[in-house]
C-alpha cells in the first residue's frame, strides 16, 4: 500500500502534507511532515497539482484558502477538530461584537469562516511573536484556545479577551497524574504544549509548541522526557533521540496514549483511495476563501519578520 501510494503520487503530481499527530506508517510516506506553523508555510510554497494533507479539516482549508485554484484532499472528511469545533462561527460573531474595539487573533485550529471574522491568524510556535507585534494597548481577543491565550497572556503581561473554547486531547491531562509520573521517574524531564490546563504548564520543565517540543527532547541532557501532547510526536523524538526514553502522559487509567481520534481517522488505504480517486476535496466559497487569506498571510508575513 505504501509503494501505492507513493507511485500514485508521482503520477497525479501530489505532495503529501502531513501533521505529526499521523500515525508513523504515514508520516514516513509525507513529502513534507511538520506542525501547524510549518505546514501551513509548507502549503503556501507547493508546486503541484493535487495537495493531499493528512491532518484534520482546518489544515486543509489553510491548504486550500492559500492554493484556491489547487485540489486540495482530505482522506476523510470526518477528521475535525475538538477545539475548531468550540467555536461556533454565529457565536463567535456575537462575541466579538461586544468587543468593538478589539482586534481578533485567532489560532490556526479554527475553522475558515472563524478566519474570517480574525485580523491576524497564530500558531502555537509564534503566538507570543505574534501578540507582541502590537502595541501594548492594542485591545486583543484572542480565540478558539483559553489555554493558548492564557499562557500567551502569562509570558507577555497582556490582558486579551479569552474565548471558552479548548482541545480536549490536551485539556484532559491531570497534573495529578503527571505529578505521580515525575514522583516515579524523577530523573525526568516534562514538556508540555501551550494548548494543556494551567496546573499542567506550572509543572513543566518547558512548554512549546510541537516542533519547539521536539527541538528541546533532541537538545535536552535528560535521558528521560515526560511527553504531555499527542502520541503520535513519539515517533519523530524517538528518531530524532533514539538513546532517550520517552513516557507520554496518558489521557486516562486505561491505557499508555493520549490519541487525537480525529488525527488517527486517516490511514494509509484512506489516503491511497483518495489520491486514486481525487476525493475527499476541500471546496470553500470564493468569498470565504478571499477573506480566510488574508489574516493567514498576515500571520506568514510576520512570521518571516518576527520568528527568528
């Protein structure tokens, strides 16, 4: 199947996009496998026909509001996103307009009509850059992730207006849990993504986003890292740090993974069916698309400034 695939790609000029929540079988296969950041200014660059991003629907409308005139699959259409779907659009308009004179920065993990309604778009590795580019009494929401917003809050002594809106693979990690993990391995260090509760963040050695993640295990002197994110980062660390030992926190008593089941819908037959037959395709409204750019090239555009 993988052979398939690969074949099939050189033949309908396709590049595979992939996040590092895939299962390891598919991030192998990826022409190009990053975070949100990276793949986002990976989709901005791609010179083929056909994009398929195995990852869940707002990567694939980012793919596809920056190639509108590009095909742009998704191996199944069912792969969304917990946070994404916390913040109703109709909502998120009522809200913002009780906030007149604030500007909007959205996460990346919104949906394309959330774009829409945002000036600037932000990931998790450049929120703080982001956020800092404007003027301390710049009023700011900051939407869908209260997490996110609250420790971007914390670093920059900003006071922005958080929506309720959260990831439930990170928000579901206990500190209580991970406080018995570091009591049983107390060599080890614990790395957290900005989208887990607040307990959890104060207990971690370093917190960042998934490539900032991975570049610290890599760079870390410990031999032992406590992992609170996504399983499926293990298998890029573990390539990266084959002699490190990695522990991920676990989102409940009944097992040792904390899976986005969004993330893992996609599988390697879905995404072979798909090329095969050019569908799953992303199809977004004109205006939709028009107006879901131009915070996303924003965010590109100060990326390339700010991020260093």
């Amino acid at each position: 199947m993988k052979d398939k695939v690969l074949q099939l790609a050189k033949e309908k000029n396709a590049v595979i996009l992939a996040h590092y929540y895939q299962t390891p079988d598919i991030q192998e296969i990826a022409d190009f496998k990053g975070d949100s950041l990276a793949l986002a200014q990976k989709a901005s660059e791609v010179d083929a026909d056909i994009i398929l991003f195995a990852g869940v629907h707002f990567m694939a409308e980012t793919a596809k509001i920056l190639n509108p005139t590009r095909k742009v699959l998704l191996p199944d259409l069912a792969a969304g996103c917990s946070l994404a779907e916390s913040c109703p659009a109709d909502d998120f308009r009522k809200f913002k307009a009780l906030h007149p004179d604030h500007i909007v920065i959205s996460y990346i993990n919104c949906t394309a009509e959330i774009k829409t309604l945002s000036d600037v778009i932000c990931t998790s590795g450049n929120a703080v850059q982001i956020v800092e580019s404007f003027p301390k009494e710049q009023k700011i929401i900051f939407a869908p992730d209260k997490n996110l917003g609250r420790y971007v809050n914390e670093v920059t002594g900003r006071q922005m207006v958080l929506w309720d809106g959260t990831c439930e693979v990170h928000d579901i990690l206990s500190s209580e849990k991970i406080m018995k993990m570091k009591i049983e391995n107390p060599d080890a260090v614990l790395v957290a993504h900005p989208e887990c509760a607040h307990p959890v963040l104060l207990l971690a050695d370093f917190v960042g986003s998934t490539t900032a993640m991975l570049d610290y295990s890599k760079n870390s002197a410990s031999k032992k890292i406590i992992v609170a994110t996504e399983t499926g980062i293990l298998h890029q660390m573990q390539k990266d740090s084959p002699n490190k030992e990695f522990l991920i926190v676990p989102a409940d008593e009944t097992c040792s993974c904390n899976d986005c089941a969004y993330m893992k819908l996609n599988t390697m037959e879905k995404i072979y069916l798909a090329l095969k037959n050019e569908k799953p395709e992303i199809i977004l409204p004109d205006d939709v698309m028009e107006k879901a750019k131009a915070p996303i090239v924003r965010m590109l555009d100060l990326s390339r400034h700010l991020i260093k």
